[in-house]
C-alpha cells in the first residue's frame, strides 16, 4: 500500500505543476517594453529583462544585475517573452525539453520535428526515432542481439492551444532464430495536454501477438504519462504501462489473465543540448501482490 501511495503522489505533483503552468502562460509575438524577456546568444549567455529598444543591428535590454546592454543581432541565438514557468528558483531561464516527445516507456502526442533524429538506449537494447515529416516520426526498437525488431510510426496533429493528439502504430516480430515466427502489432492512440517543459499525456492501445502459442492473443494497453522540467538541466518524469485483467473464452472454457501494472517515477539530467541521461525506480502490481522493481531503471538519450 505504501509504493502505491509513494507513486500516486508523485504523480499528483506533477499534475498540480503541469496544470498551473497552462492555466497563468500567455504569449506574445510582438515586443513589450513593459514586460520581461530573455536573450540567449550563440554561446550560451543569457541576458534577463525589458527590451528598451530593437532595430536591425542591435537590441537595448535593462537587465537587473548589469543594468542597459547592447546585444548585437547577429549574436542573438534566441529572444523570448518570459511566461509563467520559464524562471528556475533561482532565476534562471528553462529551456524546452530537448526530448519531450519521449518518457519511461510510452510517447506522446507532441511530435518529433522534420529532420530530428535520436537514440534512447538502456539495459534492453537501442531505441531510433527519425523525424520524417513534420508531424510523421518513423523508428526501430530492438535489443542488443536484434531480437526482435520493431517499427514504429507516429501521426501528431495539434488539437487547441497546448493539446496534441497522435495515433500510431507499432508492428515487429522476433527477428531470427528460434524467435523468427513470433511477432506483434500495438495500434494506439495519444492525448497531450501542455508543452514540451510540462505536459500530461493518456494513451490506449491494444496489442496482439501471433506465432507463439503459450502468449498468442490480445490485450488492452492504458497509460498515463508526465513530464514537467524543473530547471534548465532537471526534469521529473512519470510514466506507466497497465494491462487490465481479460477473462476469454477457448475451446469452451474461461481463461483468465491477471491485470499487470508498472509504475515508474524518475528524473531526467540534461547534460548537453543534444544528449541526456534518466532513472526511476519502478513499482509493480500482478494479480493480488504490489512490490518494488529491485534496481532502477536507466536510459541515455542522445540526439544526431
């Protein structure tokens, strides 16, 4: 009882970070000399405060701590009106999650872009994912000795202001060897609510699996999902894959199979803008019994 306080918790928390951070945001396109923005230059600098003035050449910004500045044009990496969550406790800028698209295990609405391509690795083997268009990802997850191999593909497509929908699907088999006729389809389908600093995401699929015959069958697949980054290096990430109890007929008989859950709240380490590492520690329910996964779960995440 105590794992699955510990794991509801921390789940509310994020959804209490998540949906303040929607409800107070505002943007602006144009600029505001009454309000705070934020200058990124090409070598990472940052620079805080009202823009005085901005011309072809050169923006003039009243910063607190250095007073008026001139910041030439083409030294500007970004420029960017300051919302509500964009300032850490200690008053620096929070950047967008580089991999906000992906949690533990499941993905969400929000979509890869046009070009974009990265490598999630962990103890079970590699993870590619390909931006092919600019609402279309395309990818591979296999393990490290390439049984099996599995293809993905996601469709996103933005519902409202700071909702994301996306279907996909994922279809594989064992690869080779005494695995080669096993394989399996997971059609599914995401809603995202927030961006890619904070975001919620409920996913249902519904995976088969063919060729073996102990397993062979299908099963309902839920997920929830969060994400809400807390600094310009650090993220909490939540994220879990249930499978409801099934009770089937065969050969005339009732079969049953127990609902099965994993739970797995963690953190997330920017370490560079194109690479980062996570872990969590998992929860687990099977049937009657609820425990604690016994070693933590960790990736790498690097972008190409």
């Amino acid at each position: 009882m105590k794992i699955k306080q510990i794991l509801l918790t921390t789940f509310l928390v994020l959804i209490s970070l998540i949906t303040a951070d929607k409800a107070q945001a505002q943007v602006s396109n144009s600029i505001d000399s009454n309000k705070v923005y934020v200058i990124i230059k090409n070598d990472g600098s940052e620079f805080i405060g009202k823009i005085i003035s901005s011309d072809m050449r050169e923006v003039i910004m009243e910063t607190q701590k250095l007073g008026a500045i001139a910041i030439p044009k083409h030294e500007i990496k970004e420029m960017k009106l300051l919302q509500t969550g964009d300032l850490d406790v200690a008053g620096s800028f929070i950047p967008n999650e580089p991999f906000a698209t992906r949690y533990f295990i499941t993905t969400n609405g929000l979509p890869i872009a046009k070009g974009e391509s990265y490598i999630t690795g962990n103890i079970f083997g590699p993870d590619f994912q390909y931006g092919l268009a600019d609402n279309l990802g395309v990818g591979v997850i296999t393990s490290w000795i390439g049984s099996p191999i599995i293809f993905t593909s996601k469709y996103s497509f933005e519902i409202d202001k700071n909702v994301n929908g996306a279907v996909g699907l994922l279809v594989g088999t064992g690869g080779w060897g005494w695995a080669s006729s096993f394989g399996l389809a997971i059609p599914y389908g995401s809603i995202t609510l927030g961006d890619s600093k904070s975001n919620i995401t409920g996913s249902l699929g519904y995976g088969t699996i063919w060729g073996n015959q102990n397993n062979a069958g299908g099963r309902t697949i839920v997920s929830i999902a969060a994400m809400h980054k807390l600094s310009k290096s650090i993220s909490l990430v939540f994220d879990s894959f249930i499978l409801p109890s099934t009770r089937t007929i065969i050969d005339g008989g009732n079969s049953y199979q127990n609902n099965f859950s994993l739970f797995i709240p963690g953190l997330r380490f920017q370490t560079s803008e194109s690479s980062a590492f996570q872990f969590g520690f998992a929860g687990a329910s099977i049937g009657n019994f609820t425990g604690a996964v016994p070693f933590p779960y960790l990736q790498v995440f690097r972008k190409f």
